[in-house]
C-alpha cells in the first residue's frame, strides 16, 4: 500500500490479514496431504475460490511456504498452470 492511501484502505487491509493466515494454513495443508498441485487443483480441494488461491500463492513462495515445480498441469478450463508444492525445510533439503 501506499503511504497516500485513505486510512480506510489500511483499515481494511489490517482486518483482511488473518483470513490471509487462514488461506495460508489452508493451502499449506492441502499440499502437504495431496502433494504438488495447481491452483485450480488446490482450490478443488479446499473449497476456496481459485482467485483466493491464485492471491495467496505467490505470497506463500515469497516468504518461503511454498515454490514452483518447474512444471505445469491442467487447469480447469484445460490450459496449462503452474505446480505448486511445499518447500523443503533445509535440514530436510537432498544434499549434493
């Protein structure tokens, strides 16, 4: 947000952010339980709207929740999208 935005809009943007946690916790789950998925995939399975999904992910893979595959599955409407799965903690990460 910016710092010349109503107060309102950080009102809201305050009161928003534990159903983003929620979401977060959501999705987090539905990957550890079905593994990599898409967002139509996780919104499938989690009853949460697939644009609540689409949000939420690139957040989670900026704080480090989640990543990119590398690969790409079927949406809905049958075009490609981005896998999705957990990140690995590193002291669980493959050593080379």
């Amino acid at each position: 947000m910016r710092s010349t935005d109503p107060i309102t809009s950080f009102e809201a943007a305050e009161a928003i952010k534990p159903v983003f946690s929620q979401h977060h916790k959501i999705i987090l789950e539905c990957l550890q339980e079905y593994g990599a998925l898409g967002k139509d995939g996780i919104a499938g399975l989690t009853n949460l709207d697939s644009n609540q999904v689409a949000r939420r992910l690139n957040e989670m893979k900026i704080i480090g929740l989640i990543n990119l595959t590398g690969n790409t599955v079927r949406s809905n409407s049958g075009r490609n999208e981005r896998e999705w799965d957990v990140t690995l903690p590193t002291d669980k990460a493959p050593h080379c």
